[in-house]
C-alpha cells in the first residue's frame, strides 16, 4: 500500500490552522511539498478566499437544525441560532 505525503497528525494540524482563521497563501506556503532544494510553485487562489460555515445539533437519531453561513461564525450569529433555528427545533411538540 502506497504511503499518503502527510500524516494523519500533520493533515489535522493544517485543519486546525485553518479553523483557527490562517489565510489559504499561508497554509500553501507553509505546508506545501516540492523535491528538496527545489522552490515551491503552486496556484492557490488570491483574495478569493471565502469562510463557509456549517452549525448543527446532534442527537442520537442524527443531525438537526443546520445552518450554513457564508462566513466565519461570531457571538451574534450564535445567539441567533440559538433562538431562531435550534430551540424551535427542539420543541418536543415538533418531534
């Protein structure tokens, strides 16, 4: 079997850089690959960058309440979500 070019520890920490904000330029420069000696040349996009956020809750029977945003989620949008999608779907009248 084929060995994969990074390890299950280092494709984690590149997903958590970038959950944690790190532009994609700078996760291609610092992670990218190339042969040794040889400069790293590779497209990624420039200020085309977009933040895709997925919120839901989880119960035993599977995922309730999603919520996409095309943007990094903040304390505003949370409380919003809170009280307009996932508290009316865990009305139990609603089960």
């Amino acid at each position: 079997m084929k060995r994969t070019s990074f390890s299950e520890k280092q494709i984690i920490a590149v997903l958590k850089e970038a959950e944690a904000g790190a532009k994609t330029a700078d996760l291609a420069r610092s992670h990218g690959r190339c042969a040794k000696g040889e400069r790293l040349r590779m497209g990624f996009p420039h200020g085309h960058c977009k933040t895709t956020t997925l919120v839901a809750g989880l119960r035993m029977t599977g995922r309730v309440a999603p919520m996409v945003l095309d943007r990094p989620i903040n304390g505003d949008w949370s409380e919003a979500y809170v009280a307009q999608v996932l508290i009316p779907d865990c009305d139990p009248a609603t089960w």
